[in-house]
C-alpha cells in the first residue's frame, strides 16, 4: 500500500465516521421534539409537560454543540495530517536529541495542543449550555484551575507510561506484550490512587456523619460480605447540579461516594437502593469482567500494530516521523476509527450489566419500589432523556432508560 492510498482510507474513515455520529444526533433530536412534552406512562402523575420540554432542550442544545464539535474536530484532523503536522512537531523537537526527553516533550505538547483546541467547546458546555438548564456551579476559577490541575496530572500519569512503551519499543521485539504487562499494571495501581490521591485534588470527601443513613449502609454491606473502610460525601454541587454515586477502591481500600447533590434529592430508601445496585456490580463483578474484556482488546490491538510497525507507509500517510513512538501514535489515530463500529455492541453488554445490578439490589432490598422513585428523581434532576431514539439509545446508551428499568424491576 501506498502512503497516499492510507492517507485516503483514513481521511474517508474520519469522514464516514463523523458523518455517522451527526445523522445518529440528529435523529435523536428529531425523535425526541416529535415527543415533546409527552408524558410516558411511568411519569405519570410525577412530571409535567414543561419540565419534559426542558429535558428535549437541553438534549437538542447538547445534540447541536456536539455536532459543531464534531465538524471542527473533523477539519482540525484533515489539517494534521494533510499539512503533517505531527511530523514538523516532532522534526523540531529532534536537535534535543535524547529519545526520552524528546518522546515526552512530543506526547506532552500533542496532548495539550488537542486539549487547546477543544477548550472552547468546554468553556460553552460549561458555562452557556449547563448554565442555561440550571447545573453549572462553576465559577471561571475553579474552571481554570481544574484545567491546570488536569495538565500536571496528565504530566505526572501518563508520560511516564508512555515513555515506558517507547523503551519497550525500542529494546524488545515483544514489546507489544511488555507494554500490555506495563498498562494493565498502571491501571490496577490507578484504581488503587485514584480515590486516595487524585479524586480529593479536585473535591472535598467528608465523612458521612453518624445517623440512620451511615447505619443502613454498614448493615447493607455487612449482609453483602462487602468491607467498606468508608463512606464519603463528596461536593458535587461545589461544580455541578448532577447527581451520581459510586463504589470504588481496590484491595482492602473500598470506599462508598455519594454526591452531596444525591443526598438533597433522595430520602434514606431511596439512596440506600441506589448504592445497593452499585455493590450489585461490585458482586457481580462487573467491573472486573470489563478490565479483563478490555485488556484482552487492548493485547489484541498493541499486537496488531507490532505486526505493522514496519509499514513505513502507514508513517508517511499520516505525516509521521519514523521512529519509535510513532507506532503509539498510529495506533492511537487508528484504532478509534476501527473500535467505533463495535460501540453498540459495547454498550449492549454494560446495559445488561445494569439490569443484572438493578435486578440484584431489589433481590437485596426486598423490594423494587424504592429504586424506581430513584430512578425516576435522577432522571428529573439531570434532565435525562425518558424516550430516545432506538438507534441512538442502541449505539450509545450504556444504560437502559429509565422506563425500560422500571419495567424489568416490575
């Protein structure tokens, strides 16, 4: 194959790609004002027009930045690899001569050119369309000092990673199965750090005070056989009016989150409820079934592109340098375009996944009824969308809607 013939094929699959996502937007758009302010039967009684029409709005507002997103992201790529911007990067960076330096000087100023580009699209998000529908709480302060927080982070997590590939790269002819052996044992570490290092650079994790909530929770996860060393509150609000909880921790350090913006909106039974069905993963072991699928994906992938890294023409088509991380860039430009076309069916196995928790925490609690109130109060409050378009709701929902759990835990 010829550089200008992959060049082709990619630059087609970018387009084919974006032009997928906006069709499958906008015919989520449509679907959803042909439904405007109808009320589904299950909301019946507990929502009203208006407020449904609120919930179309906000998904139209959000449909049409994405789309603009998308377009923009689309012109940024043609003009990196037409113009072969990564390459003249990486030609400037050469008189520093030490690959290491040079490699992480290259990833850090990739990384943080693509998030400059994007953070236009940030900045509105945040404080236009979040702020128009009542969730941002964010000043332009702790906006800016996010960001910068998110950049020495980056820095400090993930260049080292990378520079641990490019050596695998450069010394072994396995070095596709090093670094697998390499990120799969940076992600168990993160899960470990993340909640006691990362999470509390960005929020504030108060313990949740002595009281009929904290009691009901210790006896749900003594009757799990499930060791909680704690459970925190965490200042959502501070940023957004969404609402969320989770489970994480690894090893002996589990730990239970709870939105403080959860606990304004739900009573005692319902929250208990909602944490019931994220032990319902823990139990199941969700989580780590998709560690093990993705890190078979990624195996597969990393082996993939040791089998190409010979094919200069993959370089040259997509303006690249040849040297040895130019094989993490392809990949990284590559897969994305390939692993897209299988997102239903990803997301087909994380909603079955959901009704397997949900179905488990009623199991648990004795009954589906508290869950459902839940349901219905988070989907009030994020302004969730109650009916989807079908193919939208099966390429992207990583949940089933809120009807479709309603039904499965009547």
């Amino acid at each position: 194959m010829t550089p200008t013939i992959f060049k082709i094929i990619f630059l087609l699959a970018i387009v084919v790609e974006t032009a997928w996502e906006i069709f499958l937007t906008h015919k989520n758009i449509v679907w959803t004002n042909k439904n405007r302010g109808k009320i589904p039967s299950y909301l019946a009684g507990k929502t009203s027009s208006d407020e449904l029409t609120k919930s179309a709005d906000y998904l139209a507002a959000k449909g049409v930045l994405a789309t603009y997103e998308g377009l923009y992201n689309l012109v940024i790529i043609f003009a990196v690899i037409l113009f072969g911007v990564i390459g003249t990067i990486d030609s400037f960076l050469a008189p520093l001569g030490n690959i290491y330096l040079r490699a992480g000087i290259f990833f850090f100023l990739i990384t943080e050119i693509q998030n400059m580009l994007n953070l236009p699209f940030s900045i509105y998000r945040t404080f236009v369309i979040e702020e128009r529908f009542g969730f941002n709480k964010t000043t332009p302060e702790l906006f800016f000092k996010d960001l910068a927080k998110e950049m020495i982070v980056g820095i400090l997590v993930t260049i080292p990673l990378l520079l641990g590939v490019v050596w695998f790269i450069s010394e072994y002819n396995l070095w596709w199965l090093y670094s697998w052996v390499l990120i799969l044992s940076f992600s168990l570490f993160m899960t470990w750090l993340y909640p006691i290092i990362i999470a509390p650079l960005f929020n504030k994790f108060t313990l949740l005070p002595d009281g009929e909530l904290k009691n009901l929770i210790k006896e749900l996860a003594e009757k799990l056989g499930i060791s909680i060393k704690e459970i925190r509150v965490m200042d959502a609000s501070r940023r957004s009016g969404h609402s969320n909880a989770y489970f994480t921790g690894f090893g002996k350090v589990k730990r239970i989150v709870i939105f403080d913006t959860l606990i304004e909106i739900l009573n005692n039974k319902e929250l208990l409820s909602v944490l019931a069905h994220e032990l319902g993963h823990f139990k199941k072991r969700h989580i780590l079934k998709r560690i093990f699928l993705l890190q078979i994906l990624l195996l597969a992938g990393l082996y993939l592109a040791s089998l190409g890294i010979g094919f200069d023409w993959a370089y040259k088509g997509l303006g690249l340098n040849i040297n040895n991380w130019s094989a993490i860039v392809v990949f990284a430009l590559v897969a994305p375009r390939l692993t897209f076309w299988f997102t239903p069916l990803s997301s087909w196995h994380i909603r079955s996944h959901e009704f397997e928790a949900d179905s488990y925490a009623k199991e648990i609690i004795g009954t589906g009824e508290h869950l459902q109130s839940a349901l219905i109060a988070l989907e009030k409050n994020n302004l969730s969308n109650p009916e989807p378009d079908p193919l939208y709701k099966k390429w992207y929902y990583s949940h089933p809607t809120v009807g479709e759990r309603i039904d499965a835990l009547s």
